[in-house]
C-alpha cells in the first residue's frame, strides 16, 4: 500500500532548521512546510545581506533542491560561499546537490569539509547532513543517524531534527523508532505541525486510519494553515475507503496551497490515485505548456495515456519521459509501465528488458515476479517464466497463488504432468478449496485427452462436492464437470449416470450445446 500511496510523487518534506536559526529565517522554514515555495524563495532572498545570510543562501538553495531545479540550488550555495569561504552550510548544500545527482563521493568530499569548518559541533550542520542522506537515494541510513543523535546530543531542543531522525528510522522501516522520535519532537514542542503529520503517516503505511486521522487533526489544530496534513488526510481517507471526505479534504490542500507547478503535480497525482485519468491528463498537459520538462507531470502524461487506452501516444510520452528525465529520478513504475507499453505496442522482448529493470530496483515487489513471468510465458519462454518463480522464492516463501501461476505456466508449455504436481500442493496445503481440485482434474483431463483412463474422474468428483454448496458462483466450473463425468460414463456404457451429469449441466445452464447433443443421443440410445 505504501508503494502505491507514493507511487507518483515523493512527497516533499521541510527545510529544518536548528534551534540556533534566527526568527526571521523561520519564517520563510514555515512557508517551505507550507509548500509556499514562492513565497519562502522571496523571503530568503530578502534575508541574504543579513546576519543570517549564510542560513538563508543554504535555505534558499534547499527549496530549489525540493523544486528540482539543481542548478539553481547550487548558484546559491556557492554564493554563500562567496559571501563566506567559510561558510559550513554551504559545503553541506553543494553535499546535498552531489548526493542528489548520485555523486556520493563527492558528496561526503562536501561533507567531510563541512564538518572540518565547523569542528563537528554545530548541531545545524549536523542535522542537515543527515537530511541529506534521509532524502537521498540512499538506503543505508547508518550515517544519517550517527550525525543526527550528535547533533540531538548538542541541541535536544529541536523539534525539526527529532523528526528527521525519526525519517531515518521510517526509511529503514523500523515504524516503532520512527514513532518514538516523532513523538520526542512533541514533547518538545507539541505545537510543531510536522510532528503530528508524520506520526499520522507511520499509522497510514500500518492501515491503523482511525490513529492517523487523529494525528493529522492535530497537525491541523496546531497549524490551520498546514497544507500538508490536509494532502494526507485525504489520500488516508481514499484508502480508507472514504472517497467523498478524501476528495473534499484533498480540494482543502489544493487551495491552500501556494499555485505552483509542484502543487499542481501533487493534485494531479492525486486524481490519477482515484483513476480520473482525463482530468490527471488535462491537468498535466496545462503545466507542461509552461513547464515542458517538468518530471512528475511527464510522468504522469505518459501513464494517463496508458490508462486511456492511448497505447500509441503513450509509448511516445514514456519515450519522451526518459530522454528529459535525470536517470536517478527514474523509477521501477517507470519500467514497469513502459514494459506494459510496450507490450501493447508489439515489442515483447524490449516489454520484458524494462520489466526485469523494474524487478532489479525493487525485487521484493511481488507483483512484477507475477508480471515477468507472464510476459515470458506468453513469449512461449516457459522454463524462463518459471525460473522467475524460482528468483522470487529466493526472496519469500511460495504462496499457492504461486502455485497457481506456475502450474498455469506448465499447462501452457504443455507439462501436464508438471502442472499437475504443482496444483498438488495446493490441495496438499488446502483440501478444501475447490479450485484447486479444478486445476488438478483439467491437468488429468490434458494427460488423458481421450479419457480412456478417467483420470479426471476423481478431481471433478472432489470439486462437485466441495462447490455444490455454492452453485451459483461455482456455475461454470460445474458444468464443465458434469460434461466430462457425462462423457466419461458414456464411454463406459454406463447410460443412466451419463444422462444425470449431462442433464445436470443442463439445467445449470440450457444453451449448452454439449449437454443437449449428448442428451439427445442417449435418447435415441434408450429408444433402441
């Protein structure tokens, strides 16, 4: 859920600031929070022949990392560094631009002198650095949490890097540290927004919505004005299942928020969640006439054609996409669709390229295992398709969905035998679900296509009595069954349980041509 939840934008987070930041600068820290990315930008700006200045180029270079514009950012950080060749912060922002393109030396290069300037005891410094891991492509967040318990230890007042320590716990998936520093930050100060919206998000991802719509409330009776907690209410209420309130919450975030290309791609975002692709598209197309390469609406583009039935048009978008897209913003959905377009455009063998990139970025995604193997199997891959099952065992335990697709996968190869074994432990694991008793008996039926030797015979038997209880949802399987129990009594002279199976398939469903030829023949027979 998580995955889907962030599927098509990450979610932008604050600026930080330690408690040593002036008043003045706060301001425009809020405005970031608020997602008025304009308004913090001019307020920064402002604030650069101040005695703040270096804070304010770092903070100013900061907002244009979060709007995606690193150039930009790193103009500014090195004008910080202009104003003063000393300047810590500033080595920490042109870190955070080397960490964003990749450079992972260069960054801690970036760092390392960062940390020699300020004598590894400004708890600002410290903090920020571990943001930049947190907010990196970085997955090892061992780093981040060493500077930010030094800079919690210089300065355990600061609401801001609780909660972005708590961040490096949340990205290692540990929710119970995570939530233990998102709460510290309220201890110190439970008038902080973000706090609450973070605490209100861990309880999202663990689907406890009741606990998170009550931290999100009190984001909101903290700060009114908070845009942000009114964006996850409303995605919490869509996947709780509360489309009314989640869209109308939603529409809250929309205008308090600041009228900028990042909100509209966080709106238009949200639209695709709730599959209204046409408006997710014509949304997307009004940013792109002013802003044609921005990221998330390229995106977003391509997909909504997808979605549209728009194959074509949207494996020219997709294209489109990655010739502009910087390679470390791209993303395993970004495979994955492109794979599905190709797909639907013909080019199977460059379908399956993109979707084993997609499964090399995230291999503990269940659904691409599934997806991979069917695209083999359908290229008549079949020990490739099945040797994809193999890869994702290697990952988690087997599932008898699992079993299902593999036996699926030998039924279409032609393995009859092979697939019969593998729906065995289905029915070895759960006896009961008639299904699998289903699978098991067409398999038999495929080993003996004359049903000279009934294998089928007793499989269709064990699926009769386990479905006749619901014959309703079970109509088709029991007519196929009936069919061949008729067919096989028929073959053995045994006329009177030939005409009940054949006359039961009837009566579940008249038009069977099958039935009625068979019955009528037997007819003839009995005449006679």
């Amino acid at each position: 859920m998580t995955n889907k939840w962030k599927y098509i934008l990450l979610m932008a987070t604050a600026i930080p600031t330690a408690g040593a930041v002036a008043q003045s600068v706060d301001q425009g820290r809020m405005a970031v929070d608020l997602e008025k990315y304009q308004q913090a930008k001019s307020y920064y700006k402002s604030q650069l022949s101040g005695k703040e200045a270096d804070k304010a180029y770092f903070a100013l270079g900061d907002v244009y990392i979060r709007t995606d514009k690193t150039d930009s950012a790193r103009y500014y950080f090195n004008q910080g560094l202009a104003n003063n060749a000393k300047s810590a912060i500033n080595m920490v922002g042109l870190g955070k631009v080397e960490l964003e393109k990749g450079n992972k030396a260069a960054a801690e290069s970036q760092f390392d002198k960062a940390l020699k300037q300020s004598k590894s005891k400004d708890p600002y410094v410290l903090s920020m650095i571990g943001e930049a891991y947190v907010e990196s492509n970085e997955t090892d967040m061992t780093k981040a949490i060493e500077y930010l318990n030094q800079a919690i230890q210089r300065d355990n007042k600061n609401p801001v890097t609780f909660v972005i320590l708590g961040d490096a716990y949340l990205k290692q998936n540990d929710g119970g540290k995570a939530l233990t520093n998102y709460d510290q930050a309220i201890l110190v100060n439970d008038k902080y927004p973000k706090a609450h919206l973070r605490v209100g998000q861990v309880y999202t991802r663990s689907r406890n919505y009741e606990a998170a719509e009550e931290a999100f409330n009190k984001a909101i009776a903290a700060d009114p004005n908070y845009a942000p907690a009114y964006h996850d209410l409303g995605e919490m209420y869509y996947f709780a299942g509360k489309f009314d309130q989640a869209v109308s919450t939603f529409k809250k975030f929309v205008d308090m928020a600041e009228n900028t290309s990042e909100t509209r791609a966080k709106y238009a975002s949200f639209l695709f969640l709730t599959k209204d692709y046409q408006k997710t598209l014509t949304e997307v197309q009004e940013v792109l006439k002013k802003e044609p390469e921005h990221t998330v609406m390229n995106r977003l583009q391509a997909y909504s054609l997808y979605e549209l039935g728009q194959h074509e048009q949207a494996l020219k978008a997709m294209e489109n996409f990655f010739a502009k897209v910087d390679k470390n913003k791209v993303r395993a959905g970004d495979y994955e669709y492109y794979s599905k377009m190709l797909a639907k455009n013909n080019q199977r063998p460059k379908a399956i390229e993109n979707l084993e990139k997609a499964l090399a970025m995230e291999p503990n995604k269940a659904e691409f295992y599934t997806e991979l193997a069917n695209m083999y199997a359908s290229t008549e891959q079949y020990d490739k398709a099945v040797n994809v099952y193999e890869r994702k065992f290697q990952k988690s335990d087997p599932e008898n969905i699992d079993y299902y697709y593999i036996g699926n996968i030998y039924m279409m190869s032609g393995d009859f035998q092979k697939a019969d074994e593998t729906y065995t432990k289905i029915t070895d694991a759960n006896p009961t679900y008639a299904y699998a008793h289903l699978w098991r008996a067409r398999a038999k039926a495929s080993l003996d296509p004359e049903t000279t030797e009934g294998l089928a015979k007793p499989h269709y038997d064990e699926f009769m009595k386990l479905a006749q209880a619901d014959q309703e949802k079970y109509k088709k399987e029991l007519v196929e069954s009936n069919v061949y129990l008729g067919y096989y009594y028929y073959l053995k002279a045994d006329r009177e349980n030939a005409a009940k199976h054949y006359q039961a398939a009837k009566d579940l469903d008249p038009t069977n041509a099958q039935a009625e030829a068979a019955l009528a023949e037997l007819s003839k027979t009995s005449k006679k």
